[in-house]
C-alpha cells in the first residue's frame, strides 16, 4: 500500500484533523512515511488566519512538486484545510501539479479520494462543498504508543464559529458553529481512556459556545459546562483542558466549574486580543477590557494559581499609540503566563482588510517587539516562583531536542524537563522545580516518584 506524509500548519484544530486523517488512511492500509520525499503522497493541511502561513504552505508546495519533478519521482500532493476552502480551484489554477484541495468539512472524504486519484480513475479533485455531520467524522486517534498521542489527546466537540470578528477569515473556512452531541464526545473519550490516554483537551473553534442550539440550560448550566461534567465522570481519566473559548463564554457555570471539578486543570487560554475598548469593539469581540479583567479576577478567586495565557494582535487597522498602551496596561494588570502575540494580517472578505487607518508594517513590527518584551518579562518573573517547589506533572514521554531528559506538563500547564526513563512514561508525578529555561521547568530527578 502507498505511503503518506502530513505536514500541518496553524492550530490545535489543524493538528487534531491531521491525526484523524492520518488514522482513517492507517486504518485503509497506508503507511506514514518519515518525510515528503519518502511518500508517495504528501498533503499539506494549511491555515489561514495568516497572509505569511498561505505563503509558507504555497511556497512548501512549490519545493515538493519540484523536487519530486527533478528526481523524477511520481507523487500525489494536495492541500487540505483552511486555505484549501478558501482558495479552492485556484489553488490549482496557480500550482498545476496539484491533484487534491480538500476543505474543512471533507477530511472524512481523504482515503476515498486517495484510492481514486492512486487507481487513475480520476485525475484532479477540488472539494469544499458544505456537508452535512461533518463535525461527527473526526473522530479517529493514532494511538500508536508514542509519547504524545498515548498520554493526551485532543477531542474535537464541534466546527464553525459564529462570532465574525473583522479581522478573521475563519467562519467562512470553517462554516457556521455545529456541535457534537454529548454522548457521543463523551463515548470517544471513554474509548481513549480505556486505550491508556489520561489527559484529554476539548477542542473547538470557540468551545465555549458548544451546543448553545441543541442543549437548553440544565440547572444554571450552559452545554459547555454540562459537557464538562460529563466528561469529568470518566473512570481512569485524570485531566480535563479545553480550548480555545472566548471572553463572552465564562459565564459564573464555568468559572464555578474550575473550583467544582478536580480533573478540570487550573489552566485557561483566554483570547484578548486588544486592551482598548475602542479596538474591541472594532474587532467585534462583543466584550470590554473591563469584563475582561473581571473574568480574571473570577477565576483566579476560583483556582488561586490558575496559569492564564492568552492571544493579542497588534497593529489592527485604527490602532494609536494610545489604543497600544491601553493594551500593555492591561498585560502589566493581568500578569498574563505567556500571549502569542501576531502582527495583524489582512484577510481578504474580512471587514477589517478594507477598514481606514491600516497600521503602517514598521510600525506593527516595532509595536510586535514591545509587547513581547514586556510579556517576556513578566513570564520569565513568574516562571521564577516555581523554583523550590514541589509540582505535580504528568509525563509525556522523551523530550525531541534531548532524549535522555523526560518532560511533562504541570496541571496550569508548564512544560517541565527530568532526567526520567520510559518506565515514567504516562505516569502522575511529582518533581521539585531546580531551575527554569525559556517557558520552561527543570525538575530535580533525585525527587521523582519511583
């Protein structure tokens, strides 16, 4: 049978349809191949929310096709994704060699076009039509012993989003928000607990607005948070993220969750995106920096230690010096864990490409290096408070750049590095902070649980 390589880029989102599409080929009889050059298809699951990630993956194309052509080598290669739904036929329009464009809500389809496009029974394929259910088919998991993939998982509870903010292009690549229903999420993670997984991360475009069509309020619960509880009754599982939810979405049910549910880490991913009212409101955000701030304040009385990281674009069409500041303020106010912070990048279709004032690129770059400065700062501070003490992590497996040192992660989410062994793998321990790297932990071993 044929080999396949799946390269991803963009987010958590992207990375969990690569595995499900990775095992629905596995499951056909494929084999993963190691790198492009070894398969004989190469597929390239791409993102949009980013001018510079379309062109990464166009140009990574480019360099497949043609090494595959000066080597003389037959190979099928097609893009999947975001970009893929956006661009559709053009893609192939601009790279001829392209065989396959596969959108959003056709991951399922990839085997069965495969097996076409191998067998000569078709010569090109371009699918990004809507289909309906789509959010019920990704479901298959490469638990194949691998650190990663055996210890965690990402679960998928619904496509779409349905908040349109200007400056993103993701409800047209993704369609309207459709969830899952609660049995069957909770039914695929009892499936991967009883296959060794014990940490499992909800996943959503905006999780937070799962099942708001389908499951009224039960007892002051949103969907969200009746998901949560179901999930968290799951014997053998011992750790419950989430991400990534919107501001508008913790009502007092969620923030109360954090205190009731053990297994629900104290660790949440919050987008900010700017510290000005007036941007926020530009942006379509539906919330004020002082809601914001208030959401903290909630949760950090709920889960005292609770590690909060979070998004901020910089530059957004409109943005003064004064709209800049309010966001450093608000960054100096929250103590934030770690942001991503993004130079805004216009989207085509997006309100927010066509708006006045567009931010000059000199002046998205300058601001970009300020805040992460000072987010750097303020992380390395708090990174610093875990020396000397005592945390729990659950072990992931070898570290990629040293494989003589372990790592794990602490339940409000620090990557923690140990000289460990595979007998450690998959295993709740605790470690006791020695030193600290770059967003990183080292744990003394001479304290592990043996």
């Amino acid at each position: 049978m044929p080999s396949v390589f799946i390269k991803t880029y963009g987010c958590q989102m992207n990375e969990r349809d690569s595995e499900a599409v990775a095992a629905q080929l596995v499951a056909k009889g494929y084999s993963l191949a190691r790198s492009e050059s070894a398969a004989d298809v190469v597929l390239l699951n791409t993102c949009s929310v980013r001018d510079f990630a379309e062109q990464k993956a166009i140009n990574k194309m480019r360099n497949v096709v043609g090494t595959a052509r000066s080597e003389k080598r037959s190979q099928i290669v097609g893009f999947m994704g975001c970009m893929a739904q956006s661009r559709g036929r053009e893609l192939i329009d601009k790279l001829p060699d392209v065989d396959l464009v596969l959108g959003t809500q056709k991951f399922h389809r990839a085997a069965e076009y495969l097996d076409e496009l191998l067998a000569g029974k078709r010569e090109k394929i371009v699918d990004v039509e809507a289909e309906a259910k789509s959010e019920a088919t990704i479901r298959e998991h490469l638990l194949n012993g691998s650190a990663k993939t055996s210890v965690s998982a990402f679960v998928s509870i619904m496509q779409g989003c349905n908040q349109h903010c200007t400056f993103c292009i993701v409800p047209s690549t993704r369609g309207e928000e459709r969830s899952r229903t609660i049995p069957d999420i909770v039914a695929e993670c009892r499936e991967l607990v009883s296959r060794g997984v014990r940490e499992i991360t909800l996943l959503g475009q905006i999780v937070t607005s799962f099942g708001k069509r389908d499951h009224p309020l039960l007892d002051g619960k949103s969907a969200f948070v009746q998901l949560l509880d179901a999930v968290h009754e799951i014997d053998g599982l011992e750790r419950v993220r989430f991400t990534s939810p919107h501001p508008k979405g913790y009502g007092d049910d969620l923030v109360e969750a954090y205190a009731r549910l053990p297994k629900l880490c104290e660790s949440a991913h919050i987008p900010l995106q700017s510290g000005s009212d007036r941007l926020l409101k530009l942006m379509h955000r539906g919330y004020t920096r002082e809601r914001f701030l208030g959401v903290i304040e909630k949760l950090r009385k709920a889960r005292p230690g609770i590690g909060i990281t979070t998004d901020i674009i910089v530059g957004f069409p409109g943005e003064t010096e004064a709209d800049f500041e309010m966001t450093l303020s608000l960054c100096r106010e929250v103590q934030f864990d770690n942001a991503y912070i993004f130079k805004y990048s216009p989207r085509r279709d997006t309100p927010a490409a066509d708006m006045p004032d567009q931010v000059p690129q000199e002046i998205r770059e300058e601001r970009n290096h300020r805040l992460l400065e000072l987010v750097n700062e303020i992380a390395a501070r708090k990174y610093d408070t875990f020396i000397g003490q005592q945390v729990q992590i659950l072990v992931e497996g070898p570290s990629k750049k040293n494989a003589a040192r372990y790592t794990g992660r602490t339940r409000c989410n620090r990557i923690v590095l140990f000289d460990g062994s595979t007998r450690h793998q998959g295993q709740l321990m605790d470690v006791k902070i020695e030193r600290t790297g770059s967003f990183t932990l080292y744990g003394d071993p001479a304290v592990v649980n043996l």
